[in-house]
C-alpha cells in the first residue's frame, strides 16, 4: 500500500466516526420536523446536537468528523445553493446594501479595536476579534493572525470569544428580527448576515426564520467575506504602519493569493452565473436545492456538536464584557444603519 493511499485512508477513518454522528443526528431532526414543521429540521439539528455533543459523544474521536461535517459539507451547500440564485436575485440587495455591509463592518473593526484598547486587552488580541466578528470568525482570524504577528494562544482566545458570541446571537437575532420587523426578508436577512460571525451561524439563524432570509442572509455573508483581504491588509497596515518593508510584505502576498477569498465564494458565483445563463437547467437546480439543504442540516448537526457548554461557562469576566459589549455595538450599528438604509 502506497503512503499516499495509507494518508487517504487515515484521513478517511478520522472522519468518519463524527461524520457518521452527524449525519444520524441530521436524519433524526429531518424526522422529528414531520411532526414539528414550525420548528423546522435546522432548528432541531442544532438543538439535538448540542445535546448529544454536550452529554454523549464530545470525545476526540468524533472532533475531526464534527470538523469537517461543519466546515466542509456547508462549503459545497454553499456553492451548490450558487445553482438556485441568479444574478439579479443577489441584485437584490442592492448598493444600499453593499453600502450596510461596509458602514457595519468598518463600524465593527474600528468599534472592536477601541473597546479592546479600554478593556486593557493587547493590540493583536483586538486586531484578531475585529477581523474575526468584522468578517467571518475564525477564518478570518487565521488570515489576520501571520499578518500581524499573533501568537497560537492569542488566535486560540480570540476563536473561542468570537464563535461564543456568534453562538449566542445566532439564537438571539431571530427573535429580535422578529420584534423589530416581523421578520421582513431583507432587513432581517441584513441584520443575520450582516452580523454573524461565521457562515455557519448565518446558515442556522436564517433557517430559523425562513428558507427566503437563509438565502438572502447568505447573500449579505457572502459580500462581507469578499472584503476579507481589505480587512487583513487594513489590520497589517495599523499593526506595521511604521515599517514600510513589512508593508511591502503584505502587498506582495495579497498580489500572490496568499491572502484569499475562500474557494467556496468563487464556487458560488460560478454555480450562481451558470444558473442565470440557463446552463444550469431548472431540474438541475432543484436537485442542487433538495443535496444543498440536506448537506446543511448534516453541517449544522456538526455544529450543535461542537458547542462546548463549558466553555460559553468558562468565559473569564473580561472576555464576557469584551464579547457582550462586541455583540451589543453590532446589534445597535445595525439597527442604526438598517433604518438608514434597507428597507
């Protein structure tokens, strides 16, 4: 046996075992919601898997599977949900709401970073909780991180504070979007993605209003995400301002790709253009729908599966003022600029 098939099949037995759980619990919130239709098997798969994750199955063997449930599977929904949207659908949104998406992300990064400075928290750390509740959470924080020098446990904090208080909103705009809009497509889905700290949560909490706000909410997600390499070279250049020979260093890896959009972004304009010349066909889109629904709600098993409990606990008070003062500014910014702007 070669050592590159000994590596597949490895890879393959570390997947499995999470995989195989998430994809029962997804199965399992797909029959529960037959009974259930108002809650909805996004809602359920979420739920259950917290549950299971929380009392049952949170060794170590489940964690790569959970991982790449999560991550992986919602990247080809991502880009098969691309087949169902045309071009003029994401039109939708309009300038004004490209025009939201970067008020509310510069309002985030600047906000972000002085709350950090007054709570006493380093330059990095602030860097890395702007980048991550600015753009798309723990992928961003990674981009930023060699960028500006960032060490493991700064970036290991700062992922757990963001996707903390990702997980707490992802429950709370729901019902918020409800009381202040009664659940109005674009302005609820402007409020999720626009706030959402990972795809993941945008996915989840849209479910909870509607398949329309999942969609759209993904649209406005998808919009912040192509602003992550301004994001990484804007942080670069406050950390290096001073040291024009790094600088240099982060313009040439943005020229190089080093600093990239990531692949399931490109993958949906792709499906998203195909689909509005026509070459995707209607019958071939339904059936990217129907794999790119289940494919989510395997993905946000995965993610109730994740959900440590102890650590949401475990938060120490400034992290938890830090994260609730972070979620607070996002909540008040986009209210402010929703009333402004999207209507």
């Amino acid at each position: 046996m070669s050592r590159e098939h000994k590596g597949f099949t490895k890879a393959i037995s570390d997947i499995l075992p999470g995989f195989i759980v998430s994809l029962l619990v997804a199965l399992i919130s797909m029959f529960l919601a037959k009974f259930v239709p108002n809650l909805g098997a996004a809602s359920i798969a979420i739920f259950l898997g917290m549950f299971v994750g929380n009392v049952f199955l949170n060794q170590d063997i489940f964690q790569k599977g959970y991982k790449f449930s999560e991550t992986d599977l919602l990247s080809y929904s991502i880009v098969l949900l691309g087949a169902t949207l045309s071009i003029s659908t994401i039109s939708d949104i309009g300038f004004s709401g490209i025009l939201f998406i970067i008020l509310q992300m510069s309002i985030t990064l600047i906000g972000v970073i002085y709350i950090g400075n007054k709570l006493g928290f380093s330059k990095n750390f602030s860097y890395l909780m702007a980048s991550g509740n600015a753009v798309c959470g723990s992928s961003a924080i990674a981009a930023t991180a060699p960028v500006i020098d960032a060490d493991d446990r700064e970036k290991g904090i700062a992922v757990t504070i963001v996707n903390v208080t990702g997980i707490v909103l992802m429950f709370l705009l729901p019902l918020l979007t409800q009381l202040l809009y009664k659940h109005n497509i674009t302005q609820t889905s402007g409020m999720i993605g626009g706030i959402l700290q990972s795809v993941g949560q945008v996915v989840a909490s849209g479910a909870m209003v509607s398949e329309h706000v999942k969609d759209m909410s993904m649209i406005f997600k998808i919009v912040r995400i192509i602003f992550l390499v301004v994001v990484v070279f804007a942080l670069g250049h406050l950390k290096h301002k001073s040291n024009k020979e790094i600088l240099e260093e982060e313009v040439d890896d943005i020229e190089r790709g080093k600093i990239k959009v990531p692949w399931y972004v490109i993958g949906f304009f792709i499906t998203c253009a195909l689909f509005s010349l026509h070459i995707i066909s209607p019958q071939v889109s339904l059936l990217a729908k129907n794999i790119s629904n289940k494919l989510e709600i395997i993905a946000l098993a995965a993610i109730g599966l994740r959900v440590n409990i102890r650590d949401l606990i475990q938060q120490g008070k400034a992290a938890t003022i830090y994260a609730v003062s972070v979620g607070t500014l996002q909540i008040i910014s986009a209210i402010i600029l929703i009333a402004l702007l999207i209507r």
